[in-house]
C-alpha cells in the first residue's frame, strides 16, 4: 500500500504543478481524467475478482469519477488533444 500511497501523493504534486499554470499544462487534464478513470476501472476490476470488497473501493471509485469529471469540465476549452 505503500507504493500505492507514494504514486498518489506524486500524481497530487504534478497536479498541483499543473494548476499552478494552467495556460502551460492546461492541456494535460485529458492525462488527469483518463488517469482518474483508469483507477477506477483498475478497483472495479479487483473487487470483481474478490480482491478487495465494495466497501473498500466505493468511496474511491465516486472520488475518481467525480474528479474526472470536474478536471474535464474545468480545462481551458480548445486543449482536447495532448500538447
């Protein structure tokens, strides 16, 4: 869990970078929502298969969608595309 604990706080810190400035890494909230989506399909698939129970990956799965979707909603118009 650990390691899990360790990407999340790096992906807070390269988020927080990116908000800092938005005109520059306005374009990377495509990278932000699919990541967030990615996570959640990644904890529907572990309590699929007994891993983990819905207790556990409920509350994350809301959080990551809901975050997907402001991040979408809030980026700078015109940035659909990497770059």
């Amino acid at each position: 869990m650990s390691g899990w604990g360790t990407s999340l706080i790096g992906v807070g810190i390269i988020a927080l970078a990116a908000a800092s400035d938005v005109a520059k890494y306005g374009g990377l909230a495509w990278a932000f929502a699919l990541g967030l989506l990615l996570s959640a399909i990644n904890l529907v698939y572990f309590w699929a298969t007994g891993a983990y129970t819905l207790r556990t990956v409920l509350a994350p799965i809301v959080i990551n969608i809901v975050l997907a979707v402001w991040i979408w909603t809030a980026r700078p118009k015109g940035s659909v595309t990497p770059g």
